[in-house]
C-alpha cells in the first residue's frame, strides 16, 4: 500500500506540495497570493518557501518514479 511507504520526509513533500497547490489555485481562480499576502511579495522569506515547495514537488516526481518501478 502506498500509504504505508511514505516516511515523515515524504508526507512533509506531500503537504508543501498541498500547500503550494492551493495557493496557485487561489492565484488562478482570484489573483490572490496567499504566500505573498502572508510573508510579503517576492521578499527573502516568501523566496525561500516557494523554492522549497518546488523542491518538494521534484522529490515527489522522483519518489514516484522509485515506487513505479519497485512495484
């Protein structure tokens, strides 16, 4: 079950990706920016949590990858 391979590094890769889901939904659907409205827009900080949200996504394409071809 996939559930049960998934480590606290992967579900943390899981809810930043999550969160960055939603705040693109929020920027498609109402032009609104959560992170930037949160941390200030494209200040260090807000910088910092978008690479990292990108970072988890790249994980979670690889981890994928693995699990696709372990099964």
């Amino acid at each position: 079950m996939l559930m049960s391979r998934l480590n606290a590094f992967d579900w943390g890769a899981v809810i930043l990706s999550i969160i960055g889901a939603l705040n693109w939904g929020l920027v498609g659907a109402f032009q609104f920016d959560l992170v930037g409205a949160i941390f200030g827009d494209m200040t260090a900080l807000s910088r910092l949590i978008y690479i990292i949200v990108g970072l988890a996504g790249i994980y979670l394409i690889l981890t994928v990858i693995k699990m696709a071809q372990s099964d």
